[in-house]
C-alpha cells in the first residue's frame, strides 16, 4: 500500500501529520467591534488588541462572528493531494512535530490578521476499542473523526495549549482525523495543536508517497541523524548519522545528495534562503534556513535549522575609533532599501539622492508593528538629506501626517505600545515629527504638529527620567537596548529642547555604559530581560553588536544596523571615552552588579506593580559568567535570559526549562530562550547555583543545558561535571547524576540532558591550569545544592532558605541587617539608589537632569 505508518510517543503523542498551510485574511472588520478613536481603555477600548492574556475574550468574541464552519472537509487526504475547504485551496503536506507534539503555525504578523489551518492524519487500530483523544491547542478547534464533528472549542491562551478530551469509539481499520485551527493573530501569534491518544497505542498512517516499509527504514536511519553546530560563519554544515546512509538534502532552491563516511559528512550552503520571521519584533534576520534530510525511496525526512552567521567578529580592538565607524558605514551601506543605509550614504556623501524606502513606507501606511523604527529612522533622513528622488520626500510627509503615535489616538491596529522599548520609541517618533512639521494639521488625530510635539516630548521626558534614576525592565536586552539608542540618540541630535537633550544625552551615557561593564570581548553575554533564541546561540546575531563594533572596536557587523547608524551619523551625541575604556578593560578579575527597581504604570505597560531585577558580572580575560538573581524566582517565565556563562561568539553555556521544542521568536517563552518557570539562581564570584521546578504535569519534563561541544578547544566528564575548555578559559557544568549529550537531532552534540531529576544546577568558571582537578562533588538535597568552589568558598542553595557563603547569608551586611543593595557597583563606577549623581570614572551624569551636550 501506497503509505507510511508511525508510532506515537511515550506518552501517546501524535507526531507525523498532514497539514495544510496557513490561510490568511486581513482583520479588517474590527471596527464592528471596538471603538477606533476616543478613550483606549474600558471593555470597549482598542487597548485589547495587545496581544497579551488580557485579549483572550475579544478573540472569542471575534471568533463567535467569524466561526470555522461545521462541514467536514471533503475529499481523500494523501500525502501531496489537494485541498478544498471553504474557499481555500492547498496541497496537504507531512510534518513530523518536535518533542512537544505541537503543529506548529505560529508567526509573527506584522498587521492584524485572521487564519484558517488544517492537521490530518489517520489512526489503524486491529480490534475496534474506545480511546480518549486529548487535543490541546491555542485557539479554537474544531476535532472531525470519520467525518464526524465530535469536539469543537472556542478558547484561547496566550503561549501554552489548554486540553480538552473525548473518548471516542475507532472501528476495526483507520480512522480519519481532521482538525480545525482557527486564530487571529496580534503581533506574535501562537497557532499550535497537539493531539494525544489515551489508551492502548494506535498506529499512525499517511496515506501516499511511499511504501510502508522503506518508511520505516528511512524514519530509524533520519532518527539517528544530527547536526552539531546550528551556526556556520563560513557556510559548513557538519552531518552525523549512521555510517553509509545517503541523505537527500534540500534547502532554499538548492538540494544535494550527502554520503555519510565514518558517519560524518559536511554541508556547504551555497545559497540560503533566510528565515521567515524577519523583523520578529526585533530589527534583525536570524540568517536562518532549514534543512529538510531524507532518503531516496521514502516521502519521509526530518528538518533541522542552521544558521549562516555574519563573518566579520573582532574580540579585541583593531585601529581607533576613526577606523571602526569606517568599517561600520562601509557595511551598513550594503543594507539595500533600508532607511540606516540611505543615511550613511547621505552623510557621506551629501549629494547623494534618497531613493526606495518602499519597506518603511509600507508598514506605516499600513500601521505594521515596529513601524514606530521606522518612524525614527526616516526622522534621520527628513534631517539629514537634501536630495530625494521625485516624489518620495513628499510620500514620507504624507506618510507621517497621517501616521498614529500613540494607543490614545484614533486608529484600530495591533502595533505594540507597551514594551518599555517602543514606549521611548513613539514617544521620539511623536516629538521628532511633529517638530519637523509644526505648523501642519495631522490628518489623523487633527492636531498641528507642535501639538504632536508637546504630547509627545511630555512622554519621553517622563521616560527618561524614570529609566536614568531607576533602570529598566528589559535589563541588558542584547536585542531591546539597541532600540533604546536609537530613540535616546534621535532625541540628543533633533530635539530642540535643551532639557530633553540633556536627559537624552545622560541616559544614552547609562545605557552604553550597562553594555560596557555588562559585555565582554565584544558579546552582551549577561543576563537578559528580554531575549532570544539566535542571539543566545550566536552573539554575531545581537542588536548590540554593531553598535559595539562602532563603539568599542569589538562585536559583530549584522544587519541590525539603524540604532549604530544613528549613533555613527550623529553630531551632537559624543559616547564618553571612559565608557570604551571600561569595555575593553580585561582584568584578571572583574566583578560588577547592577541593580534597576521600577514601578510598570498600566497605562504605558499593562500591569500595575514594581519591578526589579540584580544582575551580576564575573569576568576574567578568558571567560564570563553572569546571572539575575532571585528573579521572580518560581513564576512563569517569558524571555528572561537568567543566567549563562560565555567564553566566545557561539561559546555560550546556560540552562532552561523548556515549555516546549520551538525555537521560534513567537513562542515565548521557548526551547532556550526564557524558562517555563523561572529559577531561583544566585552567583558568588565564578559559579552560579540555580534550582528548578518541574510539575508533574509538565509538558517537556526536563531542564536541559546549552552546551555547544563542537565549539570548544576540548571537553570532558568527569562524574557528575561536563567541563569544556576554549582558549585558556573553563566552563563546568553539574547536575544531579551528572548529564549526558543529545547524539541525534537538530540539537546534537549541542544539548546535555540531566540523568538525574534535573532540579539543581552548578556552573563554574575559571582560567588556570588545575580548574578541572579543583572540581569538587557538590551535594544535592532535596530542595537544594551545596558546593565547594574552587577557590574554596562554600555555597549553599535551597528554594526557601537563604543563599550561604560559607555559612553567612550573602544578603546580610557585617552587623547582621539587610545588606543595602547598590545600583551599580564595578571598578568604574559605584551608585547607591537614592544617589543624585552617576561618576564614571571622571565622567559626571546628572540622574535628574541628565547631561549636557
């Protein structure tokens, strides 16, 4: 018979589907729904259309006028056959799901959208029997077994699927299932779907493509396939698998066909095709592709993402400062269409006429999230240029007399307003334009520009005042920190207000100096509020590193380039040298904490409570290792980075724990970006202890380690240690049982697994030669570990108790009382809450006025 036949899991998990694509329809009845002008807020408000828990009832209500109609899908569903339904039209594909099970749709929608999937797939049973079906999924479902419809819902979740279950009758034979997807996407959009079969273990059929028997060969040889670096900076892909095995590998438009020798073979990418989130909320492309591996002979493969990752990194300083903005501009020139690289080639040359701008324009005609980026970025050109093309400066005043600046204004559109990064953003795009154009009347809101202006310059100022005397609560994002420039740099260089340049001016000095004393040989590699899978994985892809490039002389060129364009185009805002000399200063030890406490207003954030976060820095000139402890210790995660060590561009070690397999900036939090519940983890000088809790009902089960093996100079076990040595550097890692290496899959050689229960983890660090030998077994108890340092200091960790070093809790002073927490405190700087002023070395910056320029 013309098909293939799978097993589930363990656990009765439903992997191998067919599915449909993703039929998508502009959300542009939500006017019938919400009011598009006056007050946001209230049960009517447009404010809903964040897409956080909180928009749950408007997408049932959307979902009630716009339901997945009741008709069973007609027509046989094979692997490569068509598709009708409603008035869609498509071709059913297979999927094999990741370790979750979950059919995965998710994206990132730049404007509010409806969309309509199906998942199909077959189930053979000998003996007719009654079985449970467990379906879990984001949005709502409609669940057709035989053609039957016995399960609909209309729920939503934010991230996590909720389960439903019905026990349903299989006659002797196979069983067709067909399940509906629904969702209306907000921004990041989780349309996902899990199916699990409670009961005796069924078979799982795909009608087409091959034979059931070469099948199942080719599913055993591609489960024992692996890849063992995700990114590639020189377009090499190493394969392992079973020795012999010829694998059929696609990608982009290209396909070769790969011999495994010795079980091992290498890839190069002659082209790729790039991922299919670019602008995922952030400014960059992770440089993605996906490879899909499988055997001749067999429909079935599996996938596995790589990265082609940018080749220019520098660890030290080459040259001056001169030099590095050179190299800087050269680069972002090559950023075609963008407004970053329309204005270095204005500066530049200043004859040079603006062309393009079609992908800006486009998303804020269109209202697109993260089009307020855009905004601050054409406000550089509106500054900077005197030739356009014909036509197009006029298209950008239109543009932006028509543009919406803020959640008060009118207009029914999904864009975010309520990260701390977009907040300053608007509130610079708001200011800046309606400077610009002061005396014209905004078609949107009918406010003159001054008007504009004043709303927004009260904002901003408000803004900054609180980030320069308090912090921020997307502390360190190696993504979220580099929007944060390019708002504070827009102000210092076009505001006309002195005041607001001045605070512009002092917390831009704040926030470069964070990513000075934070950073270490040109990668961000502290602890993070907010960040994602790709940069965690490769620091050649953060936001940052371009503007360490310019700044520092360390870091990566990628395409993230309009926050450095501002800062190298820029004539007002000069970075303090002491800030440079603190990123390249490498001592043999450097310690720093810093400490940010805020107060989220929900009017700006949407919740209404404080926030706080202490992040420690150990740096030697081999390594670093950084952690925010007691982070919300026990509490839902989403993409907080808490804790890792580095020890070069994709040489960085951490571990989470995992809500699921994706690795997708829609899934948040994901497999290695964020935690399903956050740690408790605290840092003394080189080690980190954290503790983890795992439910019993946990979906994933585990904690699992970011352990790059193949990056490494060596590595070894020893015990219950999994150390790894690059350069003169050491990382060791502990866990109960100790851990052993993920050998297959997109993950191999890359992934450690705890043997043991993996509720307690130790890293520590260090530089000499004995560090292996000065490795002590730690002591795990039940709640809790206990481990003896290399330099010999004790450390004791438990979920209720308090952190001890050597007996005393670290959070106590010398007399025995809570120990006063600084806000800063490394060898460049020392600043106490309450202080009025930040001294950088010899640098002064005002924490009420900021500083002048």
């Amino acid at each position: 018979m013309d098909r293939t036949v799978h097993a589930l899991d363990g656990r009765g998990t439903v992997l191998d589907w067919l599915v449909s694509p993703v039929w998508r329809e502009p959300a542009d009845d939500l006017g019938k729904h919400l009011r598009a002008d006056g007050d946001p807020w209230g049960e009517r408000g447009r404010w809903v259309l964040t897409n956080g828990p909180d928009v749950t009832l408007f997408k049932q209500e959307l979902y009630r006028h716009r339901p997945l109609p009741r008709d069973p899908v007609i027509g046989p569903i094979v692997d490569g056959g068509p598709i009708g339904y409603l008035e869609h039209t498509g071709e059913w594909r297979r999927t094999h799901t990741g370790a979750d099970g979950l059919v995965d749709w998710s994206a990132f929608c730049f404007t509010p959208e409806y969309r309509v999937a199906l998942a199909a797939t077959h189930l053979e049973v000998d003996q007719a029997e009654w079985r449970t079906l467990r379906l879990a999924s984001t949005g709502p479902t409609l669940l057709f077994v035989n053609g039957e419809l016995l399960e609909e819902s209309d729920g939503f979740t934010y991230m996590e699927p909720a389960e439903r279950a019905r026990r349903v009758w299989l006659p002797s034979g196979t069983s067709t299932v067909v399940v509906a997807s629904w969702q209306v996407a907000f921004r990041e959009c989780r349309q996902v779907l899990r199916l699990r079969v409670e009961g005796l273990p069924v078979r799982v059929v795909l009608p087409g493509g091959g034979r059931e028997d070469t099948g199942a060969v080719a599913e055993r040889v591609l489960d024992a396939v692996g890849v063992t670096r995700w990114g590639t900076a020189d377009g090499t892909v190493p394969i392992i698998g079973p020795e012999g095995a010829a694998l059929r590998v696609r990608w982009a438009d290209q396909e070769r066909l790969v011999r495994l020798t010795g079980g091992r073979a290498t890839l190069r990418l002659d082209k790729t095709e790039g991922d299919d989130e670019v602008g995922n909320a952030s400014m960059l492309s992770t440089g993605e592709t996906v490879l899909r591996i499988s055997l001749d002979g067999s429909p079935v493969f599996r996938e596995f993402p790589v990265a082609v990752l940018p080749p220019e990194y520098r660890s030290a300083p080459e040259g001056d400062p001169a030099t590095w903005r050179a190299e800087f501009l050269r680069h972002a020139a090559t950023m075609e269409g963008t407004s970053a690289a329309e204005l270095v080639r204005v500066v530049e040359d200043p004859s040079y006429v603006v062309t393009g701008l079609e992908r800006a324009l486009w998303m804020i005609g269109n209202r697109a999230d993260c089009a307020d980026f855009e905004a601050v970025g054409l406000a550089h050109l509106w500054h900077r240029a005197h030739a356009w093309e014909p036509g197009l400066r006029e298209r950008v005043r239109e543009a932006m007399l028509g543009f919406k600046y803020w959640i008060d204004q009118p207009g029914l559109d999904a864009m975010c307003y309520f990260t701390e990064n977009h907040q300053l953003v608007w509130h610079t795009a708001e200011l800046l334009w309606g400077a610009a154009l002061s005396d014209e009347t905004f078609s949107n809101t009918g406010w003159t520009g001054a008007q504009h202006s004043a709303h927004g310059r009260e904002m901003a100022a408000e803004w900054m005042r609180r980030k320069l005397a308090g912090g921020f609560s997307e502390f360190d994002s190696n993504a979220y920190l580099a929007i944060d420039l390019l708002a504070l740099v827009s102000l210092v260089e076009f505001a006309e207000d002195a005041e607001i340049r001045a605070l512009a001016a002092g917390v831009a000095d704040r926030v470069l100096f964070s990513l000075a004393a934070n950073s270490w040989r040109g990668i961000h590699g502290c602890a993070h509020g907010r960040s994602y899978v790709s940069t965690l994985r490769s620091s050649r892809l953060e936001e940052t590193a371009p503007i360490m490039w310019l700044c520092f002389g360390t870091g990566a060129l990628n395409d993230a380039v309009l926050p450095a364009a501002a800062i190298a185009t820029a004539r007002r805002y000069r970075m303090p040298e002491v800030i440079r000399q603190a990123a390249n200063d490498l001592p043999d030890r450097w310690w720093g904490r810093q400490s940010y406490r805020g107060t989220y207003r929900f009017a700006h954030d949407l919740l209404s409570r404080p926030y706080g976060s202490d992040v420690t820095v150990f740096k030697t000139p081999d390594v670093m290792l950084s952690c925010a402890n007691d982070y919300r210790p026990g509490l839902p995660g989403l993409q907080e980075h808490i804790w890792g060590a580095t020890l070069g561009p994709e040489t960085q070690v951490f571990v989470t724990h995992a809500p699921n397999s994706s690795t997708s900036p829609s899934a948040r939090p994901n497999a290695w970006a964020g935690n399903r519940i956050l740690p408790r983890a605290r840092q003394h000088e080189g080690t980190v202890l954290s503790l983890y809790r795992i439910p019993g009902d946990d979906v994933m089960g585990y904690t699992h380690a970011w352990f790059p093996i193949a990056e490494f100079d060596e590595w070894i076990q020893q015990g219950v240690w999994t150390v790894g040595r690059k350069g003169a550097g050491y990382v060791a890692l502990a866990t109960e049982g100790g851990a052993e290496p993920v050998t297959t899959g997109p993950d191999a050689w890359q992934e450690l697994r705890p043997r043991g229960p993996g509720t307690a983890w130790i890293c520590t660090v260090g530089r000499h030669a004995d560090f292996i030998a000065s490795l002590t077994e730690p002591r795990f108890i039940r709640d809790g570990v206990a481990f003896t340092t290399p330099e010999g200091d004790e450390l004791n960790l438990t979920w209720h108790g308090p952190f001890t070093v050597n007996g005393r809790p670290a959070d106590l002073a010398p007399d025995g009382t809570i120990a006063e927490v600084p806000q800063l405190d490394n060898p460049y700087a020392r600043l106490g809450f309450g202080d009025t002023t930040l001294s950088i070395g010899s640098h002064m910056i005002d924490l009420q006025k900021g500083r002048s320029t």
